[in-house]
C-alpha cells in the first residue's frame, strides 16, 4: 500500500503522478506496459480533478495505491484512490458522465477513466470525496 498527501494544485498532481509510477514500477509494473500507461491516465486525470475541483485552500489532496499481485489462475488488482476535502463539488459517477460539447476545453477526464478502468466509483467521506478506479492486471 502507498498513501501520500500532496498538495492540491498543478504542481502536486504533477508529482502524485511521478511518484505513484515510480511506486508501481517497484512493484513490478514495468514503466511503459499497458498497466502502467493506463495508470498513469488514471493517475492524471483524478489528480488534476482534485487539485482543479476539489481544491480547497489550505487543504491537500491524498493518493492511495494498493497492489495485489495475481498468479496464472487470477489476476492481480491494481486499485487506485483519490481523495480531497470538498465534499458539495461531487462529481458523476459511473454510466452518469455526459459529454461535453465538442467545443468544450474540458470535461472529458472521467470519459478517460471510466474507458480506462475495469471498475471505479466515487465514495462519501467526511470530509470531501474519494474517487476509486480498478485495473485487472492479467498474466
């Protein structure tokens, strides 16, 4: 398990993404596989959602990464967390996210996450939010 505070603005999403790449490479998720570069979006996206949404003044936003090696009769899990303290900005959750208008700068974050992940969904916590996605890692 890796958990970090980071702080929430570009600047920490930025590192929250490095760090957390370094972290699963010295798990064994090689830099550049499709786990890792699926997590790395992920990573980005929730991040960057945080330190744009849910920021706070003040306040950081927390990473949490937890691994589960597989074997060839299972695979392994990857599970990844974002947190941050504003609660009242929540954002969709899986099979709720519209896309936005083809002119539009952003809104396309959770789009990626959801195409990406085997399974993610957004959790109450007090106080603010948690933003949950899952890669299945097969062998």
């Amino acid at each position: 398990m890796f958990n970090r505070q980071y702080c929430a603005d570009p600047r920490g999403a930025r590192l929250a993404r490095r760090v957390g790449l370094h972290k699963l490479h010295a798990w064994g998720i090689p830099y550049l596989s499709d786990a890792s570069e699926s997590a790395a979006l992920i990573i980005g996206e929730l991040t960057a959602n945080a330190a744009t949404h849910g920021r706070v003044p003040g306040r950081n936003f927390e990473l949490r990464l937890s691994y589960m090696p597989g074997d060839p009769a299972a695979p392994g899990l990857l599970r990844i967390e974002v947190s941050d303290t504003r609660g009242e900005r929540r954002p969709p959750g899986p099979g709720e996210i519209t896309v936005p208008d083809g002119g539009a700068d952003g809104g396309r974050g959770l789009l990626i996450v959801e195409a990406l992940a085997d399974r993610w969904a957004v959790f109450d916590r007090n106080p603010g939010k948690t933003v949950r996605a899952e890669l299945d890692l097969l062998h």
